[in-house]
C-alpha cells in the first residue's frame, strides 16, 4: 500500500467517530437539559384593582387598563432578579442590569 491508499482511512475513521458520537450523545443532551412545565397555580389576590391601577404581589404584578387585566412576573429572565415597577414612568426595571420593560412586558 502506498501513502495515498492510508490517507483516506484514518479520516473518514475520525468522522465515523465523531458522527457515531453525536448521534448517541444527543439524546443524553436532551435528556439532561428537559425541563418538565410548572403547572399552572391560582393565587388568591385579596384587594381591590382600581380602573388603570395594579397591585404588587411578591412574584407578580397585576395591572389593570381599561377593561384589560394582566398579571406579570417580577422575576428577570436574564438573571433573576426581582423586577421593580415604576409608578410614575410605568415601567418595570430589573436592579441588576437596569433592563426597562413596559407593562406588557414588552423591552
């Protein structure tokens, strides 16, 4: 055999390998990072939400707007810090990193 005929196998070994690696890791990945969905909680929320009002709870806000009603998380995605909300500019602000976001949630 000469160098030519070698070359080639040693390569597609390698990618066979790595192939074979990924195909049976993949799984093991997605079973290690599957995260099972909270159900849903209902809180009783003693108060009253006055027309364009909201009411702060430890883990939520809820707003009202005209005849809308909504309730937002206080926790930050980015780094799960406790949102704060503006009253005068209504916006909510993470103290950690100073993201603002609307009402809605919205950035």
């Amino acid at each position: 055999m000469n160098d030519k005929e070698t070359s080639g196998k040693p390569l597609h070994r390698r990618l066979f390998i790595l192939l074979g690696s990924i195909i049976l890791l993949y799984p093991l990945y997605r079973f290690i990072n599957h995260r099972i969905p909270r159900k849903p909680k209902i809180i009783e929320v003693n108060g009253t939400l006055k027309q364009d009002g909201f009411i702060i709870k430890n883990d939520f806000i809820i707003f009202s707007q005209s005849e809308d009603i909504w309730a937002v998380s206080r926790t930050c995605t980015h780094l799960g810090c406790r949102l704060n909300f503006k009253e005068k500019e209504r916006i909510l602000e993470c103290p950690c990193h100073q993201s603002r976001f609307s009402m809605q949630g919205k950035v």
